[in-house]
C-alpha cells in the first residue's frame, strides 16, 4: 500500500506520494494470508508522473508495475495511442480505458486477478493546455473503471494514512493558493499520513514511508 495525495487551486496543482514499495510476495488468496512475510524493497520510488510535458500530472498507487513497466510508463504509453483531442475528461476516460485493457492483459503467474488493482489521481486543465485547473480519481480493475472529478484536494491509499493526510488537508487548504503554497500543503498531508499509517496487510513493517516526492503542474499555455 501506499499514500497519495493532490491539491489544486484555481492557480495550478500538486501531486505527491510516499516513496515506499514492497517486494512482491505470494498470497494465498483463499486464506487472505501470505504465503512469506513481505519486504520493503525501497523507500525512494516516485509514484508521480507528468504528462504533456506537465500540463497533466499524476499520482498512483495500489499496484506499481506490471510487465515489466511502471504505471508512469504505461500511462506515457497509453497517452501516445490517445486521440487528439484536447478534452480533459475524454482523456481520462481514454486512459483509464487503456490501463484497463493492460491489466487484462497480465499473465496470471506475475499478478493474480484480485491484486490487478491502481488507484490513480490526475490533474491538468479543462482543455489540456489552459483552461480551469481540475482534477480526477480513477480506480482502474481489468474489468471496469471507475472515475469521479474532484474538488479542492484527493488522496488515496493505506486507510489510516488517508485519516492523518486528510486532517492537514482540511486543516489547512484555502482557496485560491498559488503552487508554493499547495506544494508546501501536499507535502504537510504525505508526512502526517505516513506517520499514523498502518501495518502491512502482509507484513513487513508500516504500509508507508520515505519520500515525500511532489510534482508540481506546469504553466497553462500562453
């Protein structure tokens, strides 16, 4: 699990992760219990990515790589295929689509169906390069997606993550902040939530930790 967090404003946005991964390990899926403990792999993986040289940026968690690329890979991938259009709810649902299709596509050795789960968060501008600062969550499964826009802030992950990034979001998001102050925001949430985070489901110590890492969006087109 992990912990993600994005803030806009009608001046830019910011998206932010923790950097913790765990190996992968084997589940029996019957029981819900691991076969062998799970280990932290590393504490500095970015789980943000940019799009349209960062007009569009992002955050994921859930799984972090699937056929030997990341979800930032795959998502540059799947945007290449996009149509032309300049729409920022038509490209969402298009990449959304297109992971889908991805995760339908792994072999059942590498991730079992039930783990084939990302959690993503998106923001960009209403027509991709200008337009009005807005933002989307989408849980993507090889059977469905289910996307929402959002307001304001969004986060994602580990659950007793989400209730400490949540208390500074709400504490402290006021309107109309420009990038510093949102950067300053996402970074405040992503160390409140790691420290209240829970414990891996599998083992292994705290679900999250390192980081944080930010991405802040880029200019709106002149």
């Amino acid at each position: 699990m992990s912990l993600i967090v994005a803030v806009i404003s009608r001046e830019g946005g910011v998206v932010a992760s923790d950097g913790r991964r765990f190996n992968s390990t084997d589940v029996n899926f019957e029981t819900g219990k691991a076969i062998r403990p799970a280990t932290i792999a590393t504490d500095d993986f970015d789980k943000t990515f940019a799009l349209d040289g960062g007009r569009i940026i992002g955050v994921a968690c859930g799984l972090l790589e699937f056929s030997g690329q990341t979800i930032a890979q795959h998502l540059t991938s799947i945007r290449e295929t996009c149509s032309d259009g300049n729409e920022f709810t038509e490209l969402i649902e298009e990449i959304s689509i297109g992971m889908s299709a991805r995760l339908r596509e792994v072999d059942e050795a590498e991730v079992a169906t039930k783990a084939r789960l990302v959690d993503i968060i998106v923001a960009g501008r209403s027509k991709i390069s200008r337009g009005n600062v807005t933002m989307a969550s989408m849980r993507i499964k090889p059977s469905d997606q289910d996307i929402h826009i959002q307001e304001r802030y969004c986060y994602g992950g580990d659950e007793e993550g989400k209730l400490g990034a949540s208390r500074v979001l709400s504490r402290d998001y006021a309107g109309n902040r420009g990038t510093k102050a949102l950067t300053q925001i996402a970074e405040r949430a992503i160390k409140a939530g790691i420290v209240v985070s829970g414990a891996h489901q599998y083992g292994g110590g705290k679900t999250c930790g390192g980081g944080p890492f930010l991405r802040v969006m880029a200019p709106a087109a002149s």
